[in-house]
C-alpha cells in the first residue's frame, strides 16, 4: 500500500507529466499555425510547477517516499525550481 506522504512527494512530477500528456492531446486539436493557446497552456504549467517545488522549498521539510527511494529535500526542491521558472 502507498501511503498519502509518497504521493505527496511526487506531486509536482505527477502534474508535470499529466499536463504534458493533456497539452500534447490538445495541440493535436490546433489549426492555427501560431498555436498561442498551446504556449500559453505549456508556461501557465511551468509555472504552476515551478511554484509547487518553490512551495515545497520554502518549507524547509525533508520528504521520503516509496519506501525512501524518493528524498524531496528543500535543495532538490529548490533546484528544480529554478529551471522549471527560466
């Protein structure tokens, strides 16, 4: 059984993956050759991304999960903040 604090630990991964599975279905949908809805989808994504992990940072807590095969520390958190907000 997993428990709640492993999901948590993976929550911002899982969002990023299933947000890339959703824009990639939607892009297929698009006509227009600017695809402006599809760009404004993919940073409001990225952002909400980067905050989560800024969120998990701030916290200054150090997370396990799947039986600590997952380590969600602030530095970690931290550094993939920063990509994700560039």
């Amino acid at each position: 059984m997993i428990d709640k604090l492993s999901w948590i630990t993976v929550y911002p991964e899982i969002v990023l993956l299933i947000m890339a599975c959703v824009i990639a279905l939607f892009d297929l949908g698009v006509k227009t050759p600017h695809r402006t809805a599809t760009y404004v989808l993919t940073l409001l994504t990225l952002a909400v991304v980067a905050a989560m992990e800024a969120f998990y940072a701030a916290g200054g807590q150090t997370f396990y999960g799947f039986s600590n095969m997952v380590v969600s520390d602030p530095m970690g958190a931290g550094l993939n903040a920063l990509p994700l907000s560039a």
